[in-house]
C-alpha cells in the first residue's frame, strides 16, 4: 500500500513563541508538514501563491490583518472556501466570540494549547483527508 502524503498544516499566529508551541504539538502528532505565517496578510499571500493546506490553525488578533479577515477572504475564495480553518485564541470575551462564531470556523481551540486538544484537530483534518473524493487520474 502506498505510503500517505504528510499532512499540510498551515499554522497563523503573530506570537512566535505561540507559534513554536503549536508548531511542536502539531508535529507531535506524526506524519505533517507545517508551513507558518507571522500574521493573516502572510498567510492570504501564501494562499493565493498556490499553499492549498489540509488545515489552517488560526490565531484571531494579529497585526496586519486579523484572524476574522482571513477566514472571510477564504470563506470568500471559490478554490479555498473549503478549507478546514480552527480558530487558536485566548480570546474568550462574549463580543469576539459571537464575531469569530458568525464568521463559521470549523473549530476553536483556547489558549494555553493542550496536547491532546491539539492532536484532535489533527486527527479530525486527517480523517476529513482520508473521507475526501480522489480526483481521478489523468488519461
């Protein structure tokens, strides 16, 4: 049987020592391939340059352009609208809340991250992979 390509994870977190955190769990979980961005406009710019990634871990404040915005513009793109996007915050005021709820991710995860809440979203994003339709084979 064929060896499965790793898992694309796209991590957005302006905080580089969060960045490092998450980036440390996510690849504790085995078999990924993490791609990071310091800020929302960064990771837009390596959407549309081609990055397709199975799943984008999300902070919602960060300079540039915010976690909110990001996922509007994916939300808004016909070739990234399916994108699985989790929210990573410590934000847990009611007002950001409600704003990061109506702007429908798939997930969120608070911060301080937890190992185990972590490799779930992994596991979700690769079982979400493994249930996708093949594109068929060229002639």
């Amino acid at each position: 049987m064929p060896e499965q390509a790793s898992l694309r994870i796209l991590i957005v977190e302006d905080d580089r020592t969060s960045r490092i955190v998450l980036r440390r769990l996510v690849e504790g979980a085995g078999g990924v391939e993490v791609r990071e961005a310091e800020d929302g406009l960064k990771a837009w710019e390596m959407l549309e340059g081609g990055l397709l990634p199975d799943l984008c871990l999300v902070d919602i404040n960060m300079p540039r352009m915010d976690g909110l915005e990001l996922l509007k513009r994916i939300r808004g793109d016909a070739r990234l609208a399916g994108l699985k996007v989790c929210f990573c915050s410590a934000v847990v005021d009611a007002q950001t809340m409600a704003r990061a709820a109506a702007s429908h991710p798939d997930d969120y995860i608070l911060k301080p991250y937890v190992r185990a809440v972590v490799e779930a979203q992994v596991r979700k994003a690769r079982a979400a992979r493994a249930a996708a339709p093949v594109p068929p084979s060229p002639p």
